[in-house]
C-alpha cells in the first residue's frame, strides 16, 4: 500500500509545499535536539523560553527556504546542488538568528529570546545533516521499494573511472525508465584500481574475463573515456570483443545535448569508431571566406557524399545554393531535411547532368561562382556491364558541366574523383580518370580553375561494404568477401566532405589533392571485427564466404598512379599529387570522339576508354582480352590511335 501510495503513476513527484512542511518539521526537532545537547541532555533550561523561540526560529528557516527555493528539488534526484541550496537555507537563517538575538538584546522586542550561540551552532549543525540525510534516505527508499520485485534490467561494466565515466554512471542509474546496475568500473589507472566511486569498486582492466563477466551476469561494457586515440580504443575493443558482451561507447563532450550526456546517445561501438587513424580536423579553413557571398551549384547533391556536402555548405554564408540530382526521391527527403533544420537559402533542381539544354539554362538563370561536381556512377560491378552508361554520366555529364564552367566563366571547378582512377583495372575507375584527364585539359584554358579530389571508400556511403556487412549480419550471414586479402583505404562521409570544400578552397587550378587515410584496411578483419562488435561469434555463429574477385575488383586501390608524386599543403593530411604529363590536344580529341560516338558495342567503348587511359588494363574481366598486347605493368605514355568505330 506505501508502495502504491508512493509512487503510483499520477504520483510520481511528491509537492513541494509537503517537502516545505516536512523541512518545517526536521527544523523544529532539530532546535529542540540542540537544547538537549547543550545542556547534556537533560532538563536544565527554561523550556518556556524555547517554546518562545521555537517559532521565531521556525519563521526564519522558513523565509530561507522560499528565498533559496530548496524545497523545490525532486527529492528521489538529490543531487549536489540540492545538498548547496539546503546548505545556503541554513545559513541564511542562522544568520538571521544570530541578528535578531543582538538587536533583541538592546531592543528587547521579544522577551525570553536570548538564544545562546552554541544552540544557533548546535541547530545548524543538526539541521544541514537532517535535511540533506533525510533526502537521501528517501532517495535510497524510492529506489529499494521501486525495485524490490524487479531485478535489472541489465548488469554494466563502465570503462574510465574519470570525470566521463562518472558522468556516465550517473546519467544511467538515475535514468528512470532503464533497470540497470554498474557492477563496478574499469581503468588503466592504477592508483584508481581497489578504489571505489559512489560504492562501485574500481577494478583493473585485467578482470575483464569470460568467468568475471558471467559471474557478474555483464550484458554491456560502455566505454566513457574522452579524447581516446581510435588505434588505442580498437586495442582495449579488441581485449574484450570475443566476451558475450555488447560494446558500447560514450561520445565526445562536444556532442552532448547541451553540455549534458542522455542515455540515448550512449551508442554500440561502431567499425567508423576504430578508423587507424584519428579524425580529421581542418584547421585556418579559407572556407568561410571563399563562400562568401558566392553562388554555388553542387551536382549530385543528393548522393552520400555530394548530400553531406550540401549539409556542410549550408553552415556558410553563401548568395545562394542550387542542388541538382536525377534521383527524385532522394532530392525530396534532403530538402525536407535541411528545411527542419532551418536551411531555406537553397534550390532543389531535378536534372540529368547530360542534358546540355537543361544544364546551360540553370547555368544561364543561375550563373554559379563555384561548382562542385559529385554526380557520378560508381558501382564496379555495374558499371562493368554497362560501359556505355559510364561513359555517359562520368566523361560525358562531367564534360558538358566542365565545358559549361569554362563558358560562363565559373570560378572554381572542385571534381570528386576516387582512387579506383589510379592504374584503373575496371569501366568506372577508367571512366573517371578520363574525366580527370578532361578537367586538365580545360585547365589549359585558363579561365575556370580546376581541383581534383581523390579518396578511398567512404564508411556508410550507398553500396559500400559496411551496410552490405549490417545487412546480412541482420539476415544471419554469410558475410560475402570477394577475395580473403583484399584490403581497402576508408574515410567517413564527413571527412570525405570536408575534404572536398578545403581543396576548393585552397585550390589554385590545376591540382589533384589526395588524402593521407592512414592503413588500408583488410576486408576480411572488417568483416570479423563487425561480427564481433555485433555481439556475434565468428565462425560459430555467423560465417564469411569468399565469393572471388568481382569483375574489374582490385585487391589494393591506389592513391597515386605511376610517375605521380606529392607536395605538401598547409594540412599535414592533404597533399597534392603531380600528376604525369599528358598530351592535352590528343588526350582532348579522343575524350570528344569518345563522348559524341554511338557506342552501342561495349568492346568499342572500351577499347577506346584503353587508348585514352594506356594504364587502363582489365582485371578479372571480359574485357582482359583487349589487353593481349599489353604487357601488365607497362604505362606507356605514347600517343595512342583512335581505333575505328561503328557508327
């Protein structure tokens, strides 16, 4: 029934003016208590006189209350500052006791009201440790009878027993709707290791056994440590990943709600968390200033990364922001986006890039200062059975945006390229290297500058690996890995973004900026590390299957081809590759003869993207054959023929 009474649902909070009274009540049993100490708890004092004060006191601690508002605390979340506001109340009517004795005693307003400074000391005293236990032990009881018949919900290890995991403990146990207990925390420290916080014991990262976790029923390891270098969080993941145990982690201080950490934000630790390498940070960014005031026009703007770039662009101050992408669906959802987070200084264009009348029109309505270009094909495998297509959207849709820049006379030109454009072995790769050698060769013009940008693959980005990997480990496996030492570079949506306007901004024409993404990674350790982190066990309970090198596939991407080399930039993660030299007037009539050709007969279509790229040689492909006079390995930088097509 106290229970019930207690804490029933439309009783949650108990009133505020039951929690003045019940502080009324501890303040008058408190003064009689420091009567009975002073005088060695007996009846030698005037007990008139204190049925004099008593009132008066009352009065005073009353008046402190209103004024410091310590009454208005939710008593089951006592926390610091509740203990600081009692401590204020008590004072201040102390205070007020101490002056009303002195001006008693020369005014004699009220008889029989000389308390002795000793009572006011003892009551004080007595008061402060009664309200703050008082609230405490009621803290203590809600939560005893709350859960009396409940077990929890869950058992947690923290990870960091600082100032993060602290925090970390606190937002777990006092969250109500979650039945948790913090069987103890973790560290590396060993002056905090035996110690204990808030009645959790601190214990060595060495406990963290498969007996100690089942003894202790651990379903979860949160780990609350802030500025953790990714290499050194993968090794203390790694230590702990093969125990039954979900693995979790707190984000940075930055990205709390304000300031303060919610329980919804506490995430699985994810493979974009174990990069090997840390985030990057751009620093003196010439963005802001380059933005100023600009028309920009991002094409594929509803992609993974051209969408990322439009989040990112919005921030700035810029004249006005058009958006263009085919795909319809993806264009809406983005623009509904950007409107809830308060973004309206931008125009949602559907568009194909290889429509030229489209295109010039906006070009004409629009006149943008800068363009950044990320509207593209880029699936291998598809890409290898539809050459024409590639051709299409790549060389052709960037020529006819290229040539438009340089005709309208649009400042800076910013391409998003990949590394699959180094020593391609596939359609894509070759196809955006060609719209690389084009980008160079309207360089030459002088009027538009040209910055390229190449990368590895994006975490998250639509068809990369690590949805494929969530989605068959949702399904229960196999995880497909097409050869088992594949490795790949990775960066996240953001960096890859982020890279994308420094280069704009810093670019003077002319330049492929690359990226210094750390180690590539190898596919098949991804791929156990995401079973894991799943809280899966390779191969017991979810298996990998080698399913062979898809058409066109490397087993390592490249960040530069042969001949190139780097100089370095202002940030130590950007560099510029010198690219070979190439003949721009051959190279120019060729990419025109590729582009206005019915090529319709995918050998055509290829064998002349290999006269324009002569680095370009198949790789697990139908197309290996037209490399029979090719010797692997050879880059030759002579001039190629055009082959002769079928119209």
């Amino acid at each position: 029934m106290i229970k019930k009474y207690l804490f029933d649902n439309n009783r949650h909070y108990a009133s505020k003016w039951t929690v003045l009274l019940i502080d009324l009540g501890i303040v008058s049993v408190s003064f009689v208590l420091a009567y009975f100490i002073r005088f060695n708890l007996s009846f030698d004092f005037d007990v008139q006189r204190l049925w004099v004060q008593l009132p008066v006191v009352t009065l005073l601690f009353l008046g402190a209350f209103l004024v410091s508002g310590s009454y208005k605390g939710v008593v089951r979340h006592t926390g610091m500052k509740d203990v600081y506001a009692i401590f204020n109340a008590v004072c201040l009517a102390s205070i007020g006791a101490i002056v009303l004795v002195m001006l008693n005693r020369y005014g004699g307003y009220i008889d029989n009201f000389t308390i002795p400074l000793s009572i006011i000391i003892y009551n004080s005293l007595l008061t402060f440790l009664a309200l703050t236990a008082s609230r405490y032990i009621f803290k203590i009881a809600y939560e005893s009878l709350i859960n009396s018949n409940e077990a929890p919900a869950k058992n947690i290890v923290v990870y960091g027993a600082g100032e993060s995991g602290i925090i970390t403990y606190n937002t777990l146990t006092n969250h109500s709707k979650m039945k948790v207990k913090v069987v103890g925390f973790v560290d590396n420290n060993l002056q905090k290791v035996g110690k204990q916080i808030n009645g959790v014991k601190v214990y060595d990262k060495k406990v963290l056994t498969e007996e100690f976790v089942k003894f202790n029923n651990i379903s979860e390891v949160i780990f609350s440590i802030q500025s953790i270098h990714p290499k050194q969080l993968r090794t203390l993941v790694n230590e702990i990943v093969d125990l039954p145990v979900n693995v979790k982690i707190v984000p940075p201080v930055e990205d709390w709600i304000n300031g303060e950490l919610k329980v919804s934000q506490i995430k699985r630790v994810q493979i974009e968390d174990l990069l090997d390498r840390p985030p990057i940070q751009i620093k003196n960014s010439k963005i802001t200033k380059d933005f100023d005031d600009k028309v920009i026009m991002v094409t594929g703007g509803a992609g993974s990364i051209g969408s990322e770039l439009v989040r990112q662009i919005c921030k700035y101050n810029y004249r006005s922001l058009v958006v263009i992408d085919q795909a319809e669906s993806a264009l809406y959802d983005l623009q509904q986006e950007l409107k809830q987070a308060g973004f309206y200084n931008f125009i949602p264009i559907v568009g194909d890039i290889r429509d030229k009348n489209k295109m010039r029109i906006l070009f004409e309505e629009y006149k943008p200062n800068r363009i950044f270009h990320a509207a593209a094909y880029k699936h291998v495998p598809l890409m290898e059975q539809n050459p024409y297509e590639a051709v299409k959207i790549n060389v052709a849709g960037t020529k006819t945006i290229t040539d438009l820049a340089v005709d309208f006379d649009v400042e800076k030109f910013v391409f998003v390229s990949t590394d699959k454009a180094v020593n391609p072995t596939n359609i894509m790769g070759a196809s955006k290297r060609i719209a690389e050698m084009y980008i160079s060769c309207r360089q030459q013009d002088g009027r538009t500058k040209f910055v390229t940008t190449r990368f590895g693959n994006v975490l998250g980005s639509n068809g990369s690996v690590i949805p494929l990997f969530r989605k068959q480990i949702e399904k229960g496996g196999p995880l497909t890995v097409t050869h088992k030492d594949i490795t790949r570079y990775f960066m996240t949506i953001p960096e890859a973004s982020q890279l994308v306007l420094e280069a704009g901004a810093m670019g003077k024409g002319g330049e492929i900026f690359i990226f210094d993404m750390g180690e590539s990674v190898k596919i098949m350790d991804l791929a156990k590390n995401m079973i894991r982190l799943s809280g899966l066990h390779y191969p017991d309970e979810i298996d990998i299957k080698i399913t062979g090198l898809r058409p066109g596939e490397k087993l390592y991407e490249e960040l530069l081809a042969n001949g190139e080399n780097t100089l370095p930039t202002y940030h130590d993660k950007i560099m510029i590759s010198k690219v070979k030299d190439i003949d721009y007037t051959n190279t120019r009539t060729m990419i025109d003869e590729l582009c206005i050709s019915n090529l319709f007969l995918k050998e055509n279509v290829v064998q002349l993207m290999k006269s324009i790229v002569p680095e370009y040689i198949s790789n697990n492909s139908d197309f290996c054959k037209l490399d029979d006079n090719k010797k692997v390995g050879s880059k030759s930088h002579s001039k190629p023929e055009i082959p002769q097509l079928n119209s």
